[in-house]
C-alpha cells in the first residue's frame, strides 16, 4: 500500500512538468487587428496582422521597395465588402479579397487579389488580380507610427483606407454605393 501511494504521489509530482496544458499561450509578435466601417446596409472589414518597426528601417528594408508585400505581417491582408462598393473609381464586388501593395518612396502599387488565405505574398499570383492602381506617399513630420496601422476615415458614403507605417501615409478612397430598393 505504502509503495503504491509513494508511486502516486510521484506521479502527481511530476505529471504538470509533461502536461501540454501547462504551456502559457505567448501573444503574437503581429497581431491581429481588424479595421471596419458602414454605411446603411454595406459593411467594410479589413482583417491584417500588425508588424512593428522595433527600431528597423521599414520602407527599403524590412518592406523592399518595388517588390509585392502582403500590406502586414503573418497571413495576407483581407478586405470584405458585403455589397459592391467602388474603390478609386473601380466598382468592385461584394465578397472577401486580399490586398497586396508594392511599395515605392514616392508611389504605392495597391493591388486587390482574389486568392485568399494565403501566408504572406510567397504564392501571390497577378493573374489573380481584380484589380491595380497607384496612390501617392504622403510622408509624416509630426508623428511616427511603431505599429503598421490601417484605419477608416469615412464621411457617410465615402471612407478613405489610411495605411501608416512609420513616417508613411497611404490613402485608398472607398466609395459606398447606395442600397437598391
């Protein structure tokens, strides 16, 4: 009786060192982060990981210029529209889509795919594409953002994607159509 005890005991000694249960869950270095918008009956979400600079030069070298980038860290940047919305002057489709961009100092390539799910842009495929269009850079002098950020600023049927990054600011104008009867 005592030796069995004694082997219980051990093994409740011993077992947490083993338990996968016992592992903490870390936060991601990037995390997930969705910015959104509405207007009447049309949502807007776009779903992206946040990488941060942590003391790195960003543009022309953590993000090279002139080379497809998935707009964010981890998986592929998502845009989902539940209705047709017209995106600089594109009318685009109600459904889910990824945003790649191809960064330059003075001009960005904003590309919105159909592929989806995708890890980073390593399977981006232009053939893929909806559609391509470039926005100037606008560089900050007040302000310098840690966290790769996409906000929506929108004045009721018009929402401008901002995406900003350092000393970076990008706009990609986003128009809601109105709801048909």
């Amino acid at each position: 009786m005592f030796k069995n005890s004694r082997a219980f005991f051990l093994f409740l000694f011993f077992a947490p060192l083993f338990a996968p249960a016992q592992d903490t869950v870390k936060p991601r270095p990037s995390p997930l982060t969705i910015a959104t918008a509405r207007y009447k009956d049309t949502y807007l979400k776009i779903t992206y990981s946040q990488p941060h600079k942590r003391g790195r030069e960003v543009f022309g070298g953590l993000v090279p210029y002139g080379k497809v980038w998935r707009t964010g860290a981890n998986e592929a940047t998502e845009l989902t529209v539940t209705r047709d919305v017209v995106v600089n002057g594109f009318a685009l489709k109600a459904g889910t889509y990824s945003i790649f961009t191809i960064p330059d100092k003075d001009k960005w390539t904003i590309i919105i795919n159909q592929d989806t799910g995708l890890w980073g842009s390593y399977n981006y495929n232009a053939k893929q594409d909806v559609t391509r269009f470039d926005v100037p850079v606008q560089t900050l002098t007040d302000v310098v953002f840690e966290a790769f950020t996409i906000t929506v600023e929108q004045k009721n049927k018009v929402a401008d994607l901002v995406f900003l990054w350092d000393k970076i600011k990008v706009v990609v104008p986003v128009q809601f159509n109105e709801p048909k009867p």
